[in-house]
C-alpha cells in the first residue's frame, strides 16, 4: 500500500477535477494527486463528504450531480477560472445498487439509473473535460472501469457490468481519436477494492465475499490508496505512451485460472 507521505512530485501545478470525490477511491485518490503537487477540484453529490475532502487538501470542492449535463459543464469551468488549466480528469463517480442484480431480477428503472450514473456521466464529463485540454494541446483523462468489463461473472450485477464494459469501449475510442493533440484517455479497471460500498456488501454476505475472494492471485482486496496510485501514475508524464488501454490493477484477478491454495 502506498504512503503518500514518500510520494513523487509528479504533478506540481497541474489541476486534476476528480469525480466521486468524498470516499472511496475518489478520496484516496484526492489525497494522493494533492500530495504530488496538484490543485485538486472535488466533486461530490454529497456536500458533506466533499468539502471535507477538499478542506483536506486545499482544494476546491464544487457539488456536482454527475448525470446533469449543466453541472458537469460547471464544475469543469470552475476547474478552469480558478486554477487556469484542466490537466487531469478522473472521472470516478459510480453506483452499484443491491436492485442491480441478475437480469432475470433487475428492473429497467434500475437499469438505467446505474447506465445514467456509470457511463453516461463518463460520457459528460469526457466531452466537458477535453475541450480545455484541446486547448493547453495536453491532457490525461482516467476513467474508472472495472476487471468486470474484462470478465464475466455468475454473480452479476448487470447494469453496472454492461455499464464498465461501455466506460472502456468509449475511453478506447476517445484516446485514439484525440492522441495527436496530446490527450491520453485511458480506463482504470480495479479489481475488488476495500471501500465502504464493498464491505458494506460482503458484511451482509459473508459467503458473497469468500466466493470473490477465492479468485484472486494475492490473497486479498485491494486497498484504495493502491487505486490512487495508478492514477497518479496515469495522470503524470511517467505514463506518456500509456493511451486507450484497460489498465488492470487487479492483483491477477483477470490472469488467474487456478490461485494458490
């Protein structure tokens, strides 16, 4: 795990808008891009867990309902008129709601919630973000998919499934499509990681966790602060030729046939 008080200083002057930004990966993800230097712009639907965030660091918390056109657009002209650049765009914010299950059970208004919240603010916040950076002629975007858009699963959670897979498809496409202005678009794929909606989940399943658990090369669940870390590597210079890839930080998970006893 990742002590951000030894960290590089990577991003010094450079503006990162990081979505989904209360707790989580979002949370360790502010800490970690603050910690190599950057101003931080936190967005949350949550004001209380936002703020806090941003207080944390320094930065600039702006309230943000990630499926509204207006306020995405908002938040990233905030970035903008305050700090002068938007260098860095973790596009992070997610759902993963327990009426999203199998897709004999999961109805379509849940469907689409998750569609809506997954993918379509992905979509938002890429087409908010790059015309600054088309500008400035550079510019990362790390958009949070998951290994499930890589593999499929019995124990599905449908929606949020086709919803990772579409991230990836579209963060493939974007980095392509705008690589000789500079930007890069690349998909964070994160096995499974100890955040509060995880532990929340297996809490109340505990055969639901030993069943995902079994799978992984290392053992264990990630820990945020390791997600922060391929973030900030994505975000820097130190991956200038790393472009519209599925970056798998899933301790073996997607390699795995039979794990170690």
């Amino acid at each position: 795990m990742t002590d951000t008080t030894a960290v590089c200083r990577r991003l010094v002057g450079r503006t990162a808008v990081v979505t989904g930004a209360g707790s989580g990966i979002g949370l360790a993800t502010v800490r970690r891009l603050a910690a190599e230097g950057a101003h931080v712009v936190c967005a949350d639907v949550d004001e209380a867990s936002g703020k806090a965030a941003a207080e944390e660091v320094d930065g600039l918390f702006v309230r943000t309902d990630v499926t509204d056109a207006e306020q995405v657009e908002a938040l990233f002209k905030a970035a903008f008129d305050t700090y002068g650049s938007v260098d860095v765009a973790f596009n992070n914010a997610g759902i993963s709601p327990p009426e999203d299950d199998s897709i004999l059970e999961t109805g379509l208004d849940a469907w689409r919630r998750v569609q809506e919240v997954n993918l379509t603010s992905v979509y938002l916040c890429c087409k908010a973000a790059i015309p600054y950076m088309r500008r400035q002629g550079k510019g990362s975007i790390i958009n949070t998919a998951s290994f499930v858009a890589r593999m499929g699963a019995a124990t599905s959670q449908i929606s949020y499934t086709a919803s990772k897979g579409g991230v990836l498809a579209m963060s493939r496409e974007l980095g392509v499509q705008f690589a000789r202005e500079g930007i890069r678009v690349n998909a964070l794929c994160p096995g499974p990681v100890n955040t509060p909606l995880l532990q929340e989940l297996f809490a109340k399943d505990p055969e639901r966790a030993a069943r995902r658990l079994v799978h992984i090369p290392v053992g264990r669940f990630a820990e945020p602060t390791e997600m922060a870390a391929a973030v900030a590597f994505l975000a820097s210079d130190d991956s200038s030729f790393v472009n519209a890839t599925d970056f798998l930080v899933d301790g073996g998970l997607t390699g795995a046939y039979v794990t170690p006893l």
